[in-house]
C-alpha cells in the first residue's frame, strides 16, 4: 500500500485512530500522518512516535478547518 498522508480520526466507531497509527505507520514510512480528535492526547501519540521509531505524526484538535489541515499537512 502507498499513500502521501493519512488524515484519521482517533475516535473511530470500530477502533482507534491511535492504534491505527501504532499499528501502519513502520510500513509507511514515507506518508504523513495527521490525527485528529476533540480530545486528543498528545502526549500519547508523541510517545508513540519516539518509541518505536514511528514517522512523525501531527495532531489537530476537531473542528478544524481547510486551511488548519493544509497546515497539518504541510508541516510534516
């Protein structure tokens, strides 16, 4: 599977944009990664990253607009 960037919402009704994350990113190593949430935990995914040398993955806090996404993803 290749893709430029992931956008995923940490609360999914059928599991976690986190564990998503934890779970696809060491196979995607070259895709940005942004999560968004209306309650994230940085914290968390930060962790997540440093690691298990995971890529870098920006967080967003819902509701964002257009222009807070592009940012997203051009800052990775």
């Amino acid at each position: 599977m290749a893709a430029e960037a992931i956008v995923c919402d940490v609360n999914l009704p059928d599991g976690n944009g986190i564990d998503f994350y934890a779970a696809s990113a060491a196979e995607l190593p070259a895709c940005r990664w942004v999560l968004m949430s209306g309650a994230h935990d940085a914290a968390r995914i930060d962790g997540l990253s440093a690691g298990k040398g995971l890529p870098r993955c920006t967080i967003v806090e819902k509701p964002m607009s257009l222009r807070i996404l592009n940012g997203a993803l051009n800052r990775i």
